[in-house]
C-alpha cells in the first residue's frame, strides 16, 4: 500500500501530515528592531560558501511576528490551534556570488507545524515562548498611530533570551533593510550510515512569491535587551548601537525556491 502526505507522519489517506503542501499563506504582525553587533559574531555564523556583507557587517534585525497561516483553500483559519503561532528570528546579511541575501541565524517558533515548514525552508527553527503586544481598536489595547506603545519577549528552555519595547513614531517608507532581500538557508541532513557526513546539503534561495502589506511604522526603542541562556547564544549578539525599529503588518504567500548550491559542506 503507498502512502501520501508531504511531510511525516505519511498515511494512506495523508491526513496526518505535520503539515500540507505548499503554497503556504501568512497574515501577520512583525515587530522589527534593527541593531549593530561586532561584525565578527555575525562572519562566524556564515558557512561556506556565504560571507558577510560587505557593507555594514555587523547589521543584524531581531523580529517577533504573530502569525495566522494556512494552506490552499484556508480550511486551518477556521481550526486556529492549526493557524496561528508565533515567532522570533535573527536576521543577519550574507553575499553568494556577489548578491545579497537575508539569513535567519536563529528562529523560535511555538508550534510544531511551523518547525517542520522549517525543516523544508532551510529555517533553523526550534520551539520556543514568543509574545507580543497586539493592536485592537478598543479599550487598553494600542491603536496604529504616533505614540502607541508595544513590548515583545523571547524565552526558550524556561530561560528569557530577549525583551523589546518600543513607541510608535511615524509612517515609514521602508520595514528596515536586513532583512529586506531573498533568503538564503541551508537545508541539512546527516547521513544515517555516515553521521560525519551530509545526506542533504543544499545552499537554497527563497523569496515571497506573492506579498502585501500595510504602511510601516518607525518606532522608538524604549528598552532592548538580550541574556544569556545555558543552551543558546542569541547573547553573543549584543546590541552596540541601535539603528532603528519598526512595525508592520504583512500578508506573504511562500511556493518554494531556488537550488543555488549542492554537496559544498558533505563532510562536517
């Protein structure tokens, strides 16, 4: 008997499948705070082939999103336990072949479905506790307008590893520039016969296939602060000057990308 699904756990009927196939869609929230680090935590993040950008090395963004996600027909917005999760990544800039990417060196997530899209992307997702104050247009909560206030916080393994409050300014013509160009990620997967060895190495690129979004905002940054965790290193990248901090609201629709290197690491 064959069985279907496109991710594990494979069934005859394909019904328990972590997750669909794509395309997958998004609707949500991102809270952007843009830094400088020492440009050297960032170079020894970046595997061959890649290398740090050229200009501006040590830019880096750490960003919260409150997302909404389904797949085709938008079956798991009625089922929210399958849609909505949340997120934090480090965003750092690398070159390939002379063009600038976006990478996500570190990235939590607090649902299982969204590490398994990872494990297809090439994100280095790992669970953790994300949270970020929502906007709503009545009572405590902030509207979108000049003065509003916003906090995130970042914990993983019962440790916090990030916190973030920030007031709004004024609209933005931009959301940043870190992470503003194709991703670039590595999908790996040690051999079983040959744990020394990779069975999967590939070097992808993937960008939105289709995306809109709503006006951004500049922010002040009030309070930001990383810590130091036994099992992580978020930490070694702390802030030494702030550039700037944004929030936005986006709609993104992801179908895939492009093979830009095989076999460039097969030994670890």
């Amino acid at each position: 008997m064959s069985v279907a699904g496109f991710f594990h756990p494979k069934t005859a009927s394909g019904r328990s499948s972590l997750v669909p196939a794509p395309p997958w869609y998004y609707s949500g929230d991102l809270l952007t705070v843009e830094y400088r680090t020492d440009p050297a935590r960032v170079a020894e993040l970046l595997p061959d082939p890649l290398r740090p950008a050229p200009d501006d090395p040590g830019a880096v963004a750490l960003i919260w999103a409150d997302w909404q996600s389904c797949s085709t027909g938008g079956e798991e917005l009625l089922d929210p336990v399958l849609s909505q999760y949340r997120e934090a990544f480090l965003v750092v800039r690398c070159v390939h072949e002379g063009q600038t990417y976006s990478r996500a060196a570190y990235i939590w997530v607090d649902k299982d479905f969204a590490v398994a899209r990872g494990f297809h992307q090439g994100y280095p997702k790992k669970l953790g506790s994300i949270h970020q104050t929502r906007l709503h247009p009545y009572g405590p909560a902030p509207r979108l307008t000049e003065g509003a206030r916003f906090g995130a916080t970042l914990a993983a393994a019962d440790r916090r590893l990030a916190e973030l409050r920030v007031t709004l300014l004024e609209p933005s013509e931009h959301n940043g520039f870190v992470n503003a160009h194709p991703m670039a990620h590595h999908r790996w997967l040690p051999a079983i016969d040959r744990p020394d060895r990779l069975a999967l190495d590939e070097l992808i690129s993937t960008s939105a296939a289709g995306f809109e979004g709503g006006t951004p905002w500049r922010a002040r940054v009030d309070h930001f602060a990383l810590f130091e965790s036994p099992t992580e290193e978020l930490s070694l990248l702390r802030p030494q000057e702030i550039i700037g901090a944004y929030y936005r609201q986006v709609g993104v629709e992801w179908n895939g990308g492009e093979l830009l290197a095989r076999d460039q690491t097969s030994v670890r």
